[in-house]
C-alpha cells in the first residue's frame, strides 16, 4: 500500500504545480523552463512507475488489499462503455477537432471518465485509492484551468471533421485493441475473458 500512496502523492502533488501559476512561474524563473521541464517530468515519471508497481504489488498480495465492496455485474458492463468516450476525448486531447473545442479540455474528462468506470468495476482499497484520487484531482484540475483561462496541449488550435474521425477512429482502434488482449497484458486483468486478438 505504501508504494501505491507515495506514487500517488509524488504524480499527484507534481501535477498540482501548474494549477498554481505564480508556484510555477516561481519554479520555472529559479530553474530555468527547460529544466523545470524535465524536473517535472522525471518526477512525474518516477509518481507512475511507483503507482504501476504499487498498484500491481496489492493486486497479486493476498490479504493486503481488501475488498470494500463487490461490484455488480452490471456496473461492469457499463465501465466497458464508458472506456469508449474515455478512449476518444484522451485522444481529441491532442488532435484539433470539433471534439476538442466543445470538450475544452478533454484530457482532464478522458481521466474524469475513466477513474468513474474503474471505480465502477472495482471495489478493492487499492482500487478505490488509485481512481478515487485521480477522479479528485481530474475534478479539481478542471477548475483550475477555467479559473486560469489555461488551454491544454493544443492552445488555441481549432480543428474540423477530419480531427473529428480521427479521435473517434483512434480511440476506438485502442478500446478495441485494449478489450482484446492489450489490457490484460498490460494490467494482468482481462475486460473480456475469454476474447482475445493475441
């Protein structure tokens, strides 16, 4: 539990930086850009890899990760539906699209959407610890960049149907390469058992 926590606290805490502009105007004169750049990224990197293995470590530990509750089969399958959307706004998050203009920022309700779904399908501490805190800070962070006026990746770059097709085409490209097999390899837990593409 306690890699899962420091993980979350690391990646969490670094990404809070930027919701307070004059932290990061501080930070970025005293360090320079390029190097508060790397400093933040090198942190971020060091958050999630503590947060996979923290996560992974609960996952295959019995007795250390308690059930809190048991989801219903039902708020599972609507998890899997809700991974779609998710899939096509983390995309339309760097891709100028009509999408991305009517979402303003769909990064952050990519992440928003897919910390609900997970926290639908899973009802382990662990679980609850990792997408209850990034839903949180998903949340938080919306406010933030309407507060700030901040534009995401893509500034102020509009984009038309071609953007459109090619975050739906994409996104649906990864949700279907995840429930066929990638998902399982990748966080040993299969969306659908028994159907694979590898």
């Amino acid at each position: 539990m306690i890699p899962l926590l420091i993980g979350l606290a690391v990646f969490l805490g670094i990404h809070l930086v930027p919701t307070n502009p004059a932290l990061r105007g501080s930070l970025m004169e005293r360090l320079g850009e390029n190097t508060y750049k790397a400093v933040f990224s090198v942190v971020s990197f060091v958050g999630l890899v503590l947060i996979v293995l923290g996560y992974h470590k609960l996952q295959v530990m019995t007795g250390k990760n308690p059930q809190i509750w048991n989801p219903p089969v039902a708020t599972r399958h609507i998890a899997l539906a809700l991974m779609l959307p998710s899939l096509i706004l983390l995309v339309a998050a760097y891709i100028p699209s009509h999408i991305r203009t009517a979402v303003k920022h769909p990064m952050l309700a990519a992440v928003k959407v897919w910390a609900f779904a997970h926290l639908l399908a899973n009802g382990d501490l662990g679980s609850l610890l990792l997408f209850g805190s990034f839903l949180a800070y998903a949340v938080y962070d919306r406010i933030s960049v309407k507060r700030r006026g901040a534009l995401g990746p893509l500034g102020g770059r509009q984009g038309g149907w071609g953007g459109d097709i090619a975050a739906i085409a994409i996104g649906t490209g990864l949700y279907v390469l995840l429930l066929g097999g990638l998902h399982e390899k990748l966080f040993t837990v299969a969306p659908l058992p028994g159907w694979s593409l590898f």
